[in-house]
C-alpha cells in the first residue's frame, strides 16, 4: 500500500510517469518515463499512522488564503482537513481541543534550510553543506548529507515549521540538488521526504562562488565569470537534454548518463526548480535574461536584499523571492537594504516570503514575518494578519511545488496545522500545538509530545532538561 501511496504521489507531484510505478515499456526497452528528475532513485518511504481525528473549536484561523475565521472549528481526519465552519459535529474518539483565545494558522514551511547539513553541535567533520571543489557540482543530492538526527528539527517544530527545505551552500554557481522534507522524526532522510516534492537546484550569484573559486587561483574570479559559467553549463545541459529526447523519440544506443548534465536537464525539462542565491537587484535581473536566453524558469530568489528594486520584473516573470526581515549590512552585497523589502515586493503583486537560513531563525518565524509586517505598515502598506500569514506558509509551499497539498487551511489537504497560545504576530505567543498530517506531533503542555532525536538520549534527563 505505502508502495503504491508513492507512486501516486510521483505522478501527481511531478507530473511523470515512472515504471516503478507500473509503467509500461516502450518498444526497444525505452522506458515510458522520460524525465531527468528520478524520482525514484532514493524513493520517499515517508509514512504516519493515524491515530485519532482531531476537532479544534472556537478558534480564530488564518486560513493562509487570505481569510480570517474568528470561532471557528476545524476536523482533521485521516490526515487531511476533512471540515471549517463553525459548531461542527466531533468525529468519534476525536481529540477534541477548546481553542478559545487561540489561534490556528497552516504549519510554516522554510524555504530555505540547512539543517541536517550543518547540525548541531557545530563540529568541522558533520559540516556537509558545501562541496567545495568545483564551481559545478550540480551533481550531488544534499539529501545525502542530511544528518536526521539532527536536534534542530525538533526545535523548528516548536516553532511551527511542519515542511522545511534543505538546500546546499551557496559556494558554487551549481550548488547541487535540494530536498523538500516533513519535519518529522526519521532513520533515514527518505522517511522524512515529502511525498511527490520536486527537487530543487541551488544556484548561487554574486560573491560567494567568485570570492570562493578567485581565492583558489581558478575561475570564476569575477561576477562576468559566473555568468560565462552558467552559460556554458546551460550550453552543455541543452545538448544533453537534446541527445536524450532524440533517444527517447528514435530509439538506438542510448546516451552516457551524465549526473551533474541529468540535473540540469531535469531544469530545462521544467521538473526541477531553481533556487538562486542572490542578493543585488542587477543581479536578479540578469539571472532572468540567462534563464530566458535557455527557456528554464528561476522558481525563487533567496536572500534578494535588494529585491524591491526589481519587483516589478519578479511580478512580471512569476519568480518568488524569500527574503528576511531585518538581516543585512554583514558584506557588501547584502547592504542596500530596506525593512520593507518583503511588504514592497508583495504589494508590486509577486510572490514574497520569509525565510530563515539559520537554525536560530527557523524557530522564530512567526517573529521574523510580524517585524516585515510592521516594517511595511510603516511604510504605509494596509498588511492584516490574514494576509502576512501567507509569507510564512502558503507562498512557500508555492516555491517548493507542493502547495495542493500544504500552505493554507482548505479541505482535502494534509492538516499540517499550528495552535498558537495567541496572535501568532505577538512575541508573547508561542505554539502550543503542531499537527502532521493530522498527528500530534509536538506539545508544549505534554513531554511525551515533544520529540528529541536518538543524539540526545543521555544529554538530556527524562523530563527533557540538560543532565
């Protein structure tokens, strides 16, 4: 059954068909799937068991579509969000939760994570996030760092955060391949993937692959010997895909397979997001001509401190960006910085988010979106709660290809949901409640409820204090 339950996810998160799945064979033993993405080769086992269904009253909800729900219920049966509305009935055996002067949002998902590549404790030999030995590296899969047990996870789950995305570092133009993942408890990375998720590919601009690869003597040195590196890339990738699709269609003696080109293949095929690291707003603008001149789509922007410079043109091309709130001035690229750089790029109609980058700052960010609410407020901006929610929960899951499934309250999706003691806007509010899929995942008032990973067992006494 879990078999199947992948397979179904597959098809309908990336829209390919894989013969694992039952495909059948084309003549000449050609595979009826033709993707780059390969889903398949280190296969989602994510599973959860369903206990009980759960009822929530009387609560205020932000649905993550724009809309504020003052008492509301909400029933979460069998994984999903089975009913919203007000005075509804209980479901048999449900838990059944009185969340009078509380409130209900989507769980958070961060776009932009290294946990499990840079866990802690912060030792030089579990620092697995950068592959720091050519400015092309397309070919490694960050989830074959991810340390699971990694204790960050669980705090990030205190703070909310049900789906998170783990990217490689930002040394290369190429940095490898991303993994989308549930935040839950896993023996290995595949238990945590979130079934269906798109890979993503982490490029990276600007200073860090020319201050990286310049100080080793080699190219590039320069921003122009970036952009000649992704050019070139993009020039070898597009043969590649082209060999390919010539074999697929004609049949004869297939192709070499190229894993850093079958990455990048899977971009210009459209089944593999891009992720940029990128802060200056010129920068941006030529990332989008590159990805015009190879007919590829840049899924978001990361870091874009100077995104409100070109958010007319994020707005015209459909590219996100996943910004931070008030984390600037620490090199020179990050400097030209405005507080409301979230509240102006979402105003200009694209799509804006918050993101953390830090293990610190995933725990908080339902702090980190009420500072740029308040920063676009400012600076004259009309942002309510049910609107600034989305940053943190439903354009996230955008970029990360999985909202139909996770990012706002709606029936039929997976109830990953977050009871907050109050506003979640408020530094005086904290998450008292988070639900996988349906499961109570994390308690603030229950210690049973509030997971740690196997590294932890002997650090931390029974009631989850330090020894």
């Amino acid at each position: 059954m879990q078999h199947h339950f992948r397979c179904l996810a597959a098809l309908l998160g990336a829209a390919i068909l894989v013969t694992a799945c039952g495909g059948e064979k084309e003549t000449g033993g050609k595979e009826a799937a033709k993707s780059f993405a390969d889903l398949e080769a280190f296969p989602s086992t994510y599973a959860l068991e369903q206990s009980k269904p759960v009822i929530i009253r009387n609560a205020t909800v932000l649905t993550g579509t724009g809309e504020r729900l003052d008492n509301a219920d909400l029933v979460l049966e069998d994984g999903r969000i089975a009913k919203i509305g007000d005075k509804l009935r209980a479901p048999r055996n449900a838990l059944e939760i009185d969340a009078n002067g509380k409130w209900v949002t989507p769980g958070l998902v961060d776009v932009h994570s290294h946990l499990g590549n840079y866990p802690a404790p912060s030792i030089e030999s579990s620092q697995d996030g950068n592959e720091m030995t050519s400015p092309n590296t397309a070919e490694v899969w960050t989830e074959h760092s991810v340390w699971t047990q990694d204790p960050q996870f669980t705090l990030a789950l205190a703070g909310g955060v049900t789906t998170l995305q783990i990217l490689p570092g930002s040394a290369n133009l190429f940095g490898g391949r991303s993994v989308t993942l549930k935040n839950v408890p896993g023996r290995s990375v595949q238990d945590m993937k979130f079934p269906g998720a798109p890979y993503g590919l982490k490029m990276a601009c600007g200073e860090n692959p020319k201050r990286v690869y310049g100080g080793k003597g080699t190219a590039p040195s320069t921003r122009m010997g970036n952009v000649a590196g992704y050019r070139n890339a993009w020039l070898e990738a597009s043969r590649y895909k082209d060999k390919w699709e010539k074999y697929w269609d004609k049949g004869g003696e297939a192709p070499e397979r190229n894993l850093q080109l079958e990455t990048l293949a899977g971009v210009l095929n459209g089944e593999i997001l891009v992720h940029n690291h990128c802060y200056r707003g010129e920068e941006m603008a030529i990332m989008m001509d590159i990805a015009e001149e190879f007919d590829f789509e840049i899924t978001a922007f990361h870091h874009a401190v100077e995104a409100y410079k070109v958010a007319d043109l994020l707005a015209e091309q459909g590219v996100c960006a996943a910004m931070w709130a008030d984390w600037w001035g620490f090199k020179h690229e990050a400097f030209d910085m405005t507080e409301a750089n979230i509240a102006i790029v979402d105003q200009s109609g694209a799509c804006a988010m918050i993101h953390s980058d830090s293990a610190i700052g995933i725990q908080h960010l339902n702090e980190e979106v009420a500072k740029a609410m308040t920063a676009g407020q400012r600076a004259g901006f009309d942002i309510k709660p049910e609107h600034a929610v989305i940053w943190m929960t439903l354009n996230p899951a955008k970029a990360l290809g999985v909202a139909e499934e996770t990012g706002s309250i709606e029936k039929g999706k997976m109830a990953d949901i977050v009871l907050w003691s109050g506003n979640p806007f408020s530094v005086y509010s904290k998450a008292e409640k988070v639900f996988i899929d349906g499961e109570l995942m994390f308690d603030r008032d229950d210690p049973a409820r509030q997971p740690h990973s196997d590294f932890e067992l002997g650090i931390l006494n029974p009631e989850g204090e330090r020894s």
